[in-house]
C-alpha cells in the first residue's frame, strides 16, 4: 500500500528475482500467468496494470472501472478474468492494449471473492 508500491517476487530459494513498478495506491489482486503478471491498483479507478514476466516491466494499463476487484485469474496469455464487488470482467491482452468485457449474472450482481 501506499502512493507508489511494489510488487516483489522470488525463486522457491527464496531468492529475489523482479520487482514490479506502476500500480497505483496499493494491490487488490493479482494473478500470474506464463509470460504476464496481471495486478489491481488500489485507486479510484481500479486500474489493471499488465507485467512482462521476465524483463518485469510495465507493458500496458487500462481503467479496471468503480468496482473493487479482489481476484484475478489468467485463462491463457491473451485472456485473463478479474472479479470483486458487484462484477466479474473478462478482459484480453494483445500486444499494448487490455480492453475488459462486464460480464453478467441473469438480473443483479453479486459480489464474487475469487476466480479459477
């Protein structure tokens, strides 16, 4: 948390191996796929931040929308799912853009904890 924070990870030594830099006011989620670490900021606008794994660089952002999400999943490296409070989005990554679909339960939504 905080205005600036980071994303560490590690080998299973525990060995540091990347930082990742950009999110902003914190993380809410965060999942990692193959080649792309996908995170949630903490700012009004929830944004979605997309990692290249190895270099551990920031390839793209996009505005996540006013709902909190709290889980993330990859489907595969284009498609990843993000889901919290009243929502669930399904979102693809192809090359610097991320661009997210609402998803909708029947009516209302509900809030959903996490994803698989």
């Amino acid at each position: 948390m905080g205005a600036k924070p980071v994303i560490h990870s590690w080998d299973k030594d525990g060995a540091p191996l990347k930082s990742f830099k950009g999110v902003k006011n914190g993380v809410s989620a965060l999942a990692v796929g193959s080649k792309y670490l996908v995170a949630s900021g903490m700012d009004d606008n929830h944004y979605v931040f997309v990692f290249d794994i190895d270099k551990g660089t920031l390839l793209t952002s996009e505005k996540g929308g006013r709902d909190v999400i709290i889980g993330m999943k990859w489907v595969d490296d284009s498609h990843f799912v993000s889901v919290g409070v009243k929502h669930y989005k399904y979102w693809t990554f192809e090359g610097k853009s991320v661009k997210g679909q609402t998803g909708v339960f029947g009516k209302t939504s509900n809030n959903i904890l996490c994803c698989v």
